[in-house]
C-alpha cells in the first residue's frame, strides 16, 4: 500500500457537488492499494498513520502524532498513486490490486484507525472526487508498507 500523508488545517472531498468527508485539523490520506497487498500492510500503514510524529506541539516542532492529539483523518482511496510512468506517456495501472481487493483493504484501513478512537472521514470508493486541502506547513510525506520491513 502506498499512502501520501498531507498535515491538513482542513480538508474536504466532494462526490458530485455534495460534501461527503470534511475534518479539520488532522491528516489527509491519499490512500492506494497495490496487488499482493494485504491485512499486514494495513496494519501497517494504520500504526504509522496514528503514531508518526509530524503534528506541531507548543514550539511549532514536528513532535506530535495524530494519536497524541485525537485528531482527524480524511482517508481517500486513490489507485493513481499505483500509476507506473516510467514506459511512454499513458501511466500504467497494471500495479494497483483489483477494486473488489483494493476497496476491502481500505476499509480495513478505515475500521483500524476507527477501532483505536480516531475520529475518520472518507470519500467514495472508486467515485469521481474532487478533493480540498489546506496544507499546514506544507507538511507531505509518502509511505510504502513494502518499504517496512
């Protein structure tokens, strides 16, 4: 799974001119499912989502988890982020798992954050979306879970 992490003030994702994920400050998920996938790296990608230290504290310093000031998460399912450039000029999605596994692991991923007592908004899985982010820093970062090892 590879998920793209943005520090929000706000965010919002819209699905056919209706709101139907909005937080406040907290994180936005961009999140893809690759094929082999599985409950492991959602496991994975859940601790570090709660526990990676990138929210400010009273300094302004980095050293704050989503956990340690019960914020909020807008999780967003984005295959593109599986999308391979390297051949041509059309991406290949050849990578990202099938929407029936993909959408199964995300909600997985939805239920693991919710189960430890984060507050989790979402757009529509597979919908066209139109996505609003005020980025708080700019503070970006990109996770692998086939990088954890």
């Amino acid at each position: 799974m590879k998920a793209v992490i943005q520090r929000a003030t706000r965010a919002s994702v819209e699905v056919n001119g209706q709101v139907v994920g909005r937080i406040d400050a907290g994180l936005l998920v961009l999140l893809g499912v690759a094929k082999g996938d599985g409950e492991r790296d959602g496991l994975y990608l859940v601790e570090k989502i709660r526990t990676l230290r990138i929210l400010a504290d009273e300094q302004g310093k980095m050293n704050r988890s989503l956990a340690d000031i019960g914020g909020s998460v807008l999780l967003v399912s984005q295959f593109t982020l599986l999308g391979r450039t390297t051949n041509g000029h059309r991406p290949s999605f050849d990578e990202a798992a099938p929407p029936d596994e993909a959408k199964r692991l995300y909600e997985q991923v939805v239920a693991g954050l919710r189960d430890h007592g984060t507050h989790v908004e979402t757009g529509v899985f597979a919908a066209h979306m139109q996505v609003e982010l005020l980025n708080d820093g700019p503070v970006t970062f990109v996770l692998d879970s086939r990088g954890a090892s």
